[in-house]
C-alpha cells in the first residue's frame, strides 16, 4: 500500500487520494472513522445511492448550506461538489471541510469566470447582483445576495421592484425567474449542462408510450422543457410533489441521482428520468461531477482529511456576506 506521503503527491496530480483498499468494508470503515473524528457526512440528492444512505443528512442545496451552518461536528465530509463544500467551509473557516474529490466540479460554476463577471458588474453600476449559489467563492464576494433554486424567488422579491439586478450563472434559471416575478433582470450567459441535456424529440417519443405520466423539471432546464413541465421546481420541491401527489406517473428532468429517493419515498408510483440527448448507460441524465465521489472516496478522506478545502481569508469575508443574507431570510 502506498504512504500517505505518495497518496499526497496523488492528491495534487489527480485531486484524490488513489491507493488501494484491499478487503475494506466501507460501509463499516467510514462509520468507525465518522464516529471516531465527530465527522458529519452532508450529501446532495444527486450523490450516487451508496452514499445517500451512508450520510447523515441529504438534502438539496439550501437544506445543506442550512445544516452546514449549524453543525456541532468537528468535521464536514461534502459529498456533492466543489462549491458546496467551499461554502460549507466559508461558513465553518475553523472546521476542515473535505471533499472525496478535488475535481468535483460543476459546469454552471465554470460558466461564470470572475474578472469577466467582475467587467459585466463595472458596465451596471445600478445594479444589484443575486447569485445562484452555484458558483465560485469569487463570484459570490461580487454578490449581494446568493439564492438556491428552492428560495430564489423569495430572494428577488425581498429587493423593491424598481431595483434593478443581475441574475447569474444560470440563464435558464434567471429566464424562469424573470418570467415568475415579472422582472427583468440582467441575465449571465450560463448553464448547467446535465440541464441542457434532455431531449424534447425523445420526451415526445417517451410521452407515446406514457400519455399518463407528468413532466416535472427542475428550473435549471431549458425554457421549452419547462414550458410543458406540470410542476418546477428544486430537488427537494419535485421530491415533495411527487410525495404529496395524487399522480401516479412521473417524468422526472433532472439529474438522475434524485431518483433513489423518489423511489425509496414512492414504491408504489413510477418513476422515469427524462431522456438525454446523447445515448448513456442509462439513457437519462447523469451530473459527472456528482458522480465522481465514490465509497472508496470518501472512506479514503476521512480516513487521511484529504483532500480538505481551503479558501483565503480575506476572499471568505466578503463571500460570507450575501451567503449570510441569503440564510437569514430562508
Ligand atoms: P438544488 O438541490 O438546490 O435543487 O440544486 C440542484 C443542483 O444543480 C445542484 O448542483
Ligand atoms: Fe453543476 Fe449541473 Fe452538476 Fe449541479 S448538476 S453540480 S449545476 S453540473
């Protein structure tokens, strides 16, 4: 087996620790770690099943950001992606904060580079800025307020109607809300391209075969997907109306981790991702990124804290400010 000295090197080349794990029970090993280190495992809906059922709480971004805020553990395993567990880490700079790994991502983030978006800000002086909290720690240090798709809409409203704002990353989103509040604020030309990905021609094809079933998506879709979607709404909204419906047939646009849940919460209904544009392995939509964290994973960074991140000081106390605003008024 590797030390944990070349495991390090490993860390820096490939963003997680690749060593061998012969014979480990995972399950048993990061529950013995977790307990051991008063770690507490925070997973997104999207996290492959395993890792749902290992955690001690999963939830869609603002529920996570919330329970990051008020842990009592010493330590934060992140199991989702890189700007979720940065702004666990901002909110908790004395706590280490790991991530299975490093290159866990996201498009949408990556869409919205800062010295672009810090020049598109210059050119609108009376603007605003709300972001979706899918975005770097830079980008969030610009804002004014961040928002999650489930408290968006209560964000925007909470600034008097003649303020104008800017809405970044995502441009679907931003659409959405535009078209919810009847605003018209600025939009960031980004998206999410596990969002971007369903295709209308094989929903129709799909629809054949399932007149019955409705389309729910989550806000983050393209504007004709959520044209003739019957409800909209975050991870944890389409989750909660699947819950409370009367229907029986679902057509879920999202990513597909989401429905490990639905199902758990809802054997008797069926449950369909909405189909992608490219063919996969399951012929639905899957976050890359999300996907990248494994057990091994996250048995290995809780066994060695790595990789952990970090976030410069000075960077955080501004990025704090609009994340602080935003969970005040949730
Ligand atoms: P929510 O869980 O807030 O709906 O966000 C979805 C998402 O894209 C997270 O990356
Ligand atoms: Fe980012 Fe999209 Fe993946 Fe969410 S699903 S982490 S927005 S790339």
């Amino acid at each position: 087996m590797e030390t944990l000295v070349a495991a390090k090197k490993n860390l820096d080349k490939r963003g997680f620790l690749d060593i061998d794990t012969p014979n480990i029970n995972y399950v048993e090993e990061i529950l013995k770690l977790k307990k051991e280190k008063n770690a507490v495992i925070l997973a997104h809906y999207y996290q492959i099943d395993e890792i749902q059922e290992i955690a001690d709480f999963v939830g869609d971004s603002l529920a996570l950001a919330q329970k990051a805020a008020e842990t009592k553990a010493d330590m934060i395993v992140f199991a989702g992606v890189h700007f979720m567990a940065e702004t666990a880490k901002i909110l908790n700079p004395n706590k280490k904060v790991l991530l299975p790994d490093l290159l866990a991502g996201c498009s949408l983030a990556d869409s919205c580079p800062p010295e672009k978006f810090a020049d598109f800000k210059k050119k609108h002086p009376n603007h605003k800025v709300v972001t979706y909290i899918n975005c770097s720690a830079d980008i969030k240090a610009l804002s004014d307020i961040v928002c999650t798709s489930s408290n968006a809409r209560k964000i925007i409203d909470s600034f008097p109607e003649d303020q104008p704002l800017i809405f970044a990353p995502d441009r679907n989103l931003g659409d959405y809300l535009n078209k919810e509040t009847g605003r018209d604020m600025l939009l960031w030309d980004g998206a999410c391209m596990v969002h971007e990905a369903f295709s209308m021609e094989k929903l129709i094809d799909l629809y054949k075969d399932h007149p019955d079933a409705e389309l729910i998506a989550h806000p983050e879709s393209e504007a004709h997907m959520l044209k003739v979607a019957k409800y909209i709404g975050s991870t944890s909204g389409l989750l909660n109306h699947v819950r409370n419906s009367k229907k029986e047939k679902f057509i879920v646009a999202t990513e597909a981790g989401i429905l490990f849940q639905m199902m758990q919460e809802n054997p008797d209904k069926i449950i369909i991702p909405a189909p992608a544009k490219d063919d996969n392995t399951c012929a639905c939509s899957e976050c890359a990124y999300m996907k990248l964290n494994t057990m091994k994973k996250l048995y290995l960074c809780l066994k060695h804290e790595l990789p952990n991140i970090e976030v410069d000081k000075e960077l955080a106390k501004k990025a704090i400010l609009p994340i602080e605003r935003m969970l005040a008024l949730s």
